[in-house]
C-alpha cells in the first residue's frame, strides 16, 4: 500500500510539473504575441491565430487551460495591453492596478 501512495504522488508531482511547464510556453507565446504587436501590429491576430491552431488548442490544454473562444478572446485582450507578461506577473505591478482601481473607486464615490 505505501509503494502505491508513493508511485501516485510521484505522477502527481510530475503531472503539476509539466502543467508548469506548458503554462511557461503560454507564457512565452504571449511575450513573442506582444513583441509582434509592437513591431508590427498584429500581436492579438498572432495569439488568437496561434490559440486556435490544433498545437495552440493542445498547449493551452496541457496547461490546464480550456481552449475556448473566450479564452482566446481574453489573450487578445492581455496582448493589446501591450504589459509583457513577466511586469504584469510581479507583485509591484499588481499594486500598482490596485491603488489605480481604489483611487478610481474613491473619485467615483466622492
């Protein structure tokens, strides 16, 4: 019994890691979607093209991610923000949007 518990938490591990992984190449799909938008304009018609090819739906999929029309549409949206994905991911930007939303919120409410 305790060899079997072993054997599963070693595939469960190794099933998180590779999610990681192919989450690491959404990640990086994104960046080079935004490199494209900038230098030539076309990054959110680049992600949406890559997200809905067969290697696009099942990279997405490994990563636990449903490839779906509103996820697609949501990766659009992230690289027509044009914020690389490793600046949006850190804590200072996070701050950042939240101080941005509650003074949004205090101009609203006065």
């Amino acid at each position: 019994m305790p060899e079997n518990m072993d054997a599963t938490a070693y595939n469960h591990e190794q099933g998180n890691r590779a999610r990681k992984l192919f989450a690491a190449v959404v990640l990086a799909a994104l960046d080079d979607a935004i490199a494209d938008d900038k230098k030539y304009g076309n990054g959110p018609e680049q992600i949406a093209r890559w997200a809905r090819s067969k290697d696009g739906r099942e990279v997405l999929t490994c990563a636990g991610i449903d490839p779906n029309e509103r996820v697609v549409q949501g990766l659009m949206e992230f690289v027509g923000k044009g914020v690389r994905t490793s600046v949006a991911l850190s804590r200072e930007e996070s701050e950042r949007r939240n101080a941005a939303l509650a003074e949004a919120e205090a101009k609203r409410a006065a």
